[in-house]
C-alpha cells in the first residue's frame, strides 16, 4: 500500500527546481523590490553575499544602505534593528550560525519581543532575525545548533522554520511582512537541496500560522519542521513499502503553534510521533505531545513519542549523524507507536 | 565644532576637570579653556536661565511627592532624580523637538523640558502600565530598564535618520539623545553601540550621567580610565562636563547635537554629577556610603547655584520664589491627584498587545481566562 503524496507544490506546473538557499533569496530580493523599507543586516552579508551565499548579488542590486554589512556583534546587530524598526524600516538581520545568537538573545528576549507590549501596541517592530539552523553539514563547535524552543518559550516572538524550498521563498515573504518580530531558522543542511519553487504564489501570513500536511496518510501522525521534514517525509516513504501508512505534518511554525491542524490528524491517526533536532528534554516536541494528550486522549492509541537530539552539546561532526533524528530513529518509533 | 575637543579644556591642575560655567557658589565661570564650550551657552537669555531653575525645582517636587506616594504604598516603587535636575534639565533644553531621546528610566527632568506630563511617567511605578507613553508625542521613547540596551535602540534609530535624510523623508538636521549612567557603561551594548555609530557616523549623542554609584557599586569598581575617554577607541569623542551646572550641561548637549546633526558623527559626553538620592525607593545608600560624601555633593546641589547666579544677576526675587512656591504646590496637587486617580486595569488587558496580529496562543489563554472568570459567575450573573 503506498500513500497518495501531498504537498503545496506537486501538482503546480508553475514551479521550478530551486535550491533552499536561492529560493530565500529570491523571497529576501522580492520583498525588497516590494518596499523599499526593508533592508537586510549582517556579518558578511555583503559582497561576500553571506558564508551560505544566501544573500548572494543583494548588495549590488539595493546598495550598501540596504544591505549592510555589519560589525561582527550579534546583540548590536538585533539593537540598532530595532532603532530602525522604530523608525519605520523593516529589517531582516542574518545571524552568521545558530551557537552565536546568544550575544543578542537579550536585545530580542528583553526588548524586540517586549516592545510592543510596553507600548500598549503603539510600537510595532517588524524585525526579522534569519538564523542558518541544525547540523548534517561536518561543521565545528557552535555551528550546528537547534536553539529554537528557547525563543518560542518568549511570548512577543514568531518562531518559524520552512521545511520546503517553495515554503522557504513564501514564508520569508510574509515574516518580513508581518508586523511582529519573526525568529525564521533555516534548516542550512537542506540550502543546497531543490525543490519545486513556484515564484508567483501569492503573499498572505498563512503559513506563518497554519501548518501544513506534506503527506497524507492514516495510521501514524508524523510531526516535524525545518530539517526534519525531509527526513520525516523519506521515513513514510520507507514505512509505505512496509504497509504502513503515515501523515506527516510541516508545522512551519512552532510559535504560535497550529495545534489543529496535528489534533486533526491525531484524531484520524490515533498515534503520534514528533521529531526535531533540538535537544529532546524541554523541546519543541513536547509541547507537542502535552496539547496532543490533552486534546485527543480518548483517540490515542499510544503514547506520543518524541525523536529528538539527547541531552548533551551537539556532538562532534564525526558522531553527528548518530545525534540527529534519523530515517532509522524516527521509523524505530513508527514501529513503537503501531505496537501498542 | 571641534575647537571644544582640541582646546586644553581641562585645567592644568586636574587634567579630568570637568568643564563648569557656574561654580557652587553660584559665580559664573570665565576661562579660556571653556571659551568654547562658553560660546555654545551664549544664546541663553537670563529668561532662558530663570526657566532651567524652574524646570529644575519642579523636576525636584515631583522626586519628592512621588517618593512620599511610595511611603504611603501609592506607588510600587519609584527612581529619583535628585542631583541630577542640572545635567537633565540643561542637556533636555538643548534639544529640537524634532530630535529624538532615547531615555534609561530616571530621566523625568528630560521628559519635562520634552513637553511630558510627569503624571503619565507614575503609571510605570504605580504598576498599572510599563510606561507605555507614545514615544512619538513629545520625541521621547519609552523608559528602558536593561540598561544600556537602549544605546543600541538610538544609533540604529540614528542611521534610520540618515537614510531618511538621503532619500528626502527627513529633513536631514535631526540627531538623536541616548541617555544612560555610568553603570550602564559596563554594559556591552553601550561598547557596541559606540562602535556601529562611529562607522555608520550616526548622528547620535550619548549623554552619560555620571552619577558616580551604580546602585552600591562605585565608579572605582566600574572603570579606570575616565568615562569621557570611552568613545576614543571607537572613534568617538567625548568632552566631560560638570552635571551639577545646567548652563554646562546646556552647551556640552548644544555642541554635540550641532556636531551630529551637521554630520560629524556621534559624540560622548560625561556629565559628572552625584545621585543625592536612593537609586530606588528600595535602596539604602546608607549601608554602603558615608554622610561625609553626601554632605559634600549636598554643598554642590544644582539648584543652589542656579539660584545664586539669578540672585545676583537680579533675575530672581523674593516675590518670584513665592510665586514658584505657590505653582509646585498646585503641581503636587495634580501629581498625588492624578496617581490616586489610577485604578486597576482590566485583567483582560494582560492579554492585549502581545503581539500586532493575532496569535493563536494569546487566543486561547484570553478564551481560557475569560471561562475561568465566568466560572465564580451564579446563574443569575451575579458574583458569588
């Protein structure tokens, strides 16, 4: 038995192939185009268009106004963005890796996620802040982290990551958008992996708030985002051939949440399995798992599982594949949930 | 203006004297090394004069009624300003209204000379808002209190000017305020913001008050070099004033604003003066300071010497000290008035504005608070 496969894109004859990586910038060179008032601001970002290439040929195009290459100071970076925000631009900061958010996480959990609260919604601060995200790519110490729980744990914040090239050109159209600050984490092990992009889809704040079914299926809901989508995707491939049929869900974004959309295909499914690189204990996934529990205890059939990175720092390159979910883990659950 | 920063400014005697116009003593300062900055006072009127002491007493009654509304449990906590009326009071008049101030959480004088109802500034104590004022009204952005974060907020509020400036959405003259204290220059936001404002030569002023205590902590456990010299590094210039003097603090704040808005880049400037107070109503400065100290600055109060000055020059009488009396006892009114005026907010309101759109989480708590209320209601809508 095989699943029939669903996604934004399959069937649209518009779409293109496009690597992540280019389809982010094509999204971050539309929404300039589009206002004049966004601007994008980072370490290398510039003539070097970025150490992921991701804002490749931008400076050249909107100038070093817009793209600004930036002393190397994260806290500074995410500071004067909201000066700027304050004085009504809209910029999209790059912080170089995940492991070196941190000198800003104050400027965002103090302030940028705060500021409109103070105000009573008289200050809005359309700040987007792109964090190159996860591991797979035999990176050193710092390079490879998945820190998204402790932003979404900040109420005033979005926290989003797309799981497809197409959702990458969209959702970073409508965080940029979107009057409130948007944490956007970009799975970087998936930059250079294609995907149809089809660049006339129209610019809403859906998929900021609605999470969407990859694939559909009917005896196990597979939760994932960012990195772990693809992964999550090729697992219910493997399951298919097994005769086991499995949903998998892009939640897209993990602050806020769309609960509905998994309690639907929990309430079908009646198993649960979610999955993210970041450290399992605390993590996205069990927010998943309690709202789950709460809202579909009588339809479960199994406790809800969780496939995430273990308790400890993100290991060396050499053991990273032991670290992050895998087909083989999240499928090892899979099984776990069917044999109750 | 850069003859201030390349004229021997500091006496020979202490090479990190402060500038001063006015001596304690209330006589006017005549040298030649603050012929310079002299030049940046030169515009004021006596009138100019009598409004800064006035400034400067209300600035002082509203210390005093809103610490008196702390003791009585009015407010929940409150941080005076006492000491501190010259630096704010003169370096606020300096400003245009279109320039825009980026204040830490005891700048109420500043907010007085921007045109603020102090009142609306007790809501933040009261703990009925976060100081939630329209940071637009009277250019003057909201109190923050992570110090030193706000530095940053100015010099990229700064390089939004100049970019409004190239593309004719500004006029292209305004300059930004940052107000901060010595403590908040431990901070590494306040190293950062030097830095990206002197490559972006951002039209930015910091204005650090030297209040020389950081809560308990004094400045010799802050820093060795002096704080005016912190910018040097970064490419900033600094000059250091005497805080306690308002007609120096006035022409430090005109000279370095007219420096940034020609576009000559930020500019630091210390205004060494002395915190008389507690830094909270939670404070006890007496566990950690010795009356000795404090009766030396208490010689060196502000107001004392402003007062002097308007004496002899025969800009101030007897009558126009009743008059003022007569006018902050009205003021007080209005203050103890308005914060037993401030009720309870709405408990729904702790779910508005989290965030600009709407958000499912916020939903449901807002959904879920209400049920839970509506729960204690009886069936005849009353609560029990």
């Amino acid at each position: 038995m095989t699943a029939p496969t669903t996604t934004t894109t399959a069937s649209n004859p518009a779409a293109k192939p496009l690597p992540f990586a280019k389809a982010i910038n094509a999204g971050l060179r539309a929404a300039m185009a589009r206002d004049e008032r966004v601007m994008l601001m980072g370490e290398d970002i510039g003539p070097l268009g970025g150490v992921f290439r991701v804002t490749e040929g931008l400076q050249k195009e909107f100038g070093e106004d817009r793209v600004v290459d930036t002393p190397l100071a994260e806290s500074g970076i995410i500071g004067t963005a909201i000066g700027l925000a304050l004085r009504g631009y809209r910029p999209v900061c790059e912080i170089q890796f995940d492991g070196f958010i941190f000198p800003g996480f104050d400027q965002i959990t103090t302030q940028l996620a705060k500021m409109h609260y103070r105000s009573k919604g008289r200050l809005n601060l359309p700040v987007v802040i792109r964090v190159p995200f996860a591991g797979g790519i035999g990176a050193v110490e710092h390079h490879s982290e998945s820190p998204e729980a402790l932003f979404a744990h900040t109420p005033g914040l979005r926290v989003v990551s797309p799981g497809s090239a197409q959702d990458a050109y969209t959702m970073i159209q409508e965080a940029i958008a979107c009057p409130d600050p948007v944490l956007f984490f970009e799975p970087k092990g998936r930059y250079w992996e294609k995907g149809p992009v089809d660049l006339n889809v129209p610019i809403a704040a859906d998929t900021l708030n609605k999470a969407v079914v990859a694939r559909t299926g009917t005896d196990v809901t597979l939760v994932a985002y960012g990195p772990t989508v693809a992964t999550a995707l090729r697992a219910a491939e493997a399951a298919a051939a097994e005769g086991k049929s499995v949903e998998v869900i892009d939640l897209r974004a993990i602050s806020p949440l769309d609960t509905d959309t998994v309690v639907a295909s929990v309430k079908k499914t009646g198993r649960c399995v979610v999955t993210h690189e970041a450290v399992t204990y605390m993590g996205p996934g069990a927010e998943v798992a309690a709202r789950v529990t709460e809202r579909c205890f009588y339809e479960l059939q199994a406790p809800v599982l969780r496939v995430g990175g273990f308790h400890n720092p993100y290991p060396v390159a050499k053991l990273e594949h032991d670290y992050i979910p895998s087909l083989d883990r999240i499928l090892d659950s899979v099984d776990r949930v069917l044999a109750y | 203006m850069t003859d201030l920063l390349s004229t021997p400014s500091l006496s020979s005697t202490d090479e990190h004297a402060p500038l001063q116009l006015i001596d304690p003593q209330g006589h006017r300062v005549i040298t030649q090394e603050n012929e310079a900055l002299r030049a940046h006072a030169a515009s004021l009127t006596l009138e100019d004069l009598r409004t800064f002491y006035k400034d400067m007493m209300l600035a002082r009654r509203f210390d005093g009624e809103a610490t008196a509304l702390q003791r009585q449990g009015e407010l929940a906590l409150y941080a005076p300003l006492l000491g501190q009326e010259a630096a704010q009071i003169g370096s606020g008049h300096a400003l245009r209204p279109t320039d825009m101030v980026f204040p830490s959480y005891r700048e109420h004088g500043v907010a007085h000379t921007r045109g603020m109802d102090l009142a609306t500034i007790l809501q933040l104590f009261r703990g009925v808002d976060h100081g939630g004022w329209d940071s637009f009204e009277h250019n003057f952005h909201l109190y923050t209190l992570v110090i030193g974060s706000h530095a940053l907020h100015a010099t990229g509020y700064a390089m939004g000017l100049q970019r409004d400036a190239k593309a004719g959405r500004a006029a292209g003259d305004e300059a930004v305020m940052v107000y901060f204290g010595d403590g908040a220059t431990s901070q590494g936001d306040v190293s950062e913001a030097l830095g990206f404002a002197a490559v972006n030569n951002a039209p930015v002023v910091f204005f650090v008050q030297n209040n020389q205590w950081a809560i308990s902590v004094p400045n010799s456990k802050q820093f060795k070099a002096p704080l005016y010299t912190r910018g040097e590094g970064f490419g900033v210039p600094g000059i250091r004033v005497d805080g306690n003097d308002v007609l120096a603090s006035f022409a430090a704040a005109h000279w370095a604003l007219e420096h940034a808005r020609s576009g000559n880049g930020p500019v630091l400037i210390e205004a060494l003066t002395y915190r008389m107070g507690a830094h909270t109503t939670s404070d006890d400065p007496t566990k950690y300071r010795t009356r000795e100290e404090e009766q030396f600055w208490r010689e060196r109060d502000p107001i004392i010497r402003v007062k002097a000055l308007l004496e002899a020059e025969g800009a101030w009488s007897e009558t126009d000290e009743t008059a003022l009396a007569a006018e902050l006892e009205g003021f007080g009114e209005y203050i103890r008035g308005y914060v037993k005026s401030l009720g309870r907010p709405s408990s729904a309101s702790i779910f508005e504005h989290v965030y600009a759109t709407e958000n499912a989480l916020v939903s449901e708590d807002r959904q879920w608070f209400s049920q839970y209320e509506a729960s204690f209601m009886d069936t005849t809508g009353g609560a029990q």
